[in-house]
C-alpha cells in the first residue's frame, strides 16, 4: 500500500516537471518571439517617422490641380 501511494506521487512528481518544462519553453519561445516583434517595430517607427520627415516630392503638396 505504501509502495503503491510513493509511486502514484513520483509519478505525479514526473508529470508535474514535464508540464513545468513545457511551460517554460512556452515562455522562452513567446519572450524570443516578443523582443522580434518589438524590433520590428522600432524599425517600423523609424521608417514612418523618417518619411514624416521627408520633402514632399513636387506636386504632392496642397496645390489646386491644374482643372480647376
């Protein structure tokens, strides 16, 4: 009875570390795939605000089209 109940726990215990081990790659590969994410989009900020920055090319500004 008692050897029964020790292997129910250690394997209880084994099943628990799997899903932790699981669980951590889980988080380990979210993280890695957040710090891309947050790349891109630091790359994306500067595109967007250098062309904010830009001349507009010639005669992409307010000017009236030459029909009215």
């Amino acid at each position: 009875m008692e050897e029964e109940r020790i292997h129910r726990l250690e394997t209880r215990l084994l099943h628990t570390e799997d899903l932790l081990d699981t669980l951590n790659m889980t988080v380990y590969r979210q993280q890695e795939q957040l710090l891309r994410l947050q790349r891109q989009l630091a790359e994306l900020a500067g595109r967007v605000s250098s062309m904010a920055t830009e001349t507009p090319a010639p005669g992409s500004s307010d000017e009236v089209p030459p029909h009215y």
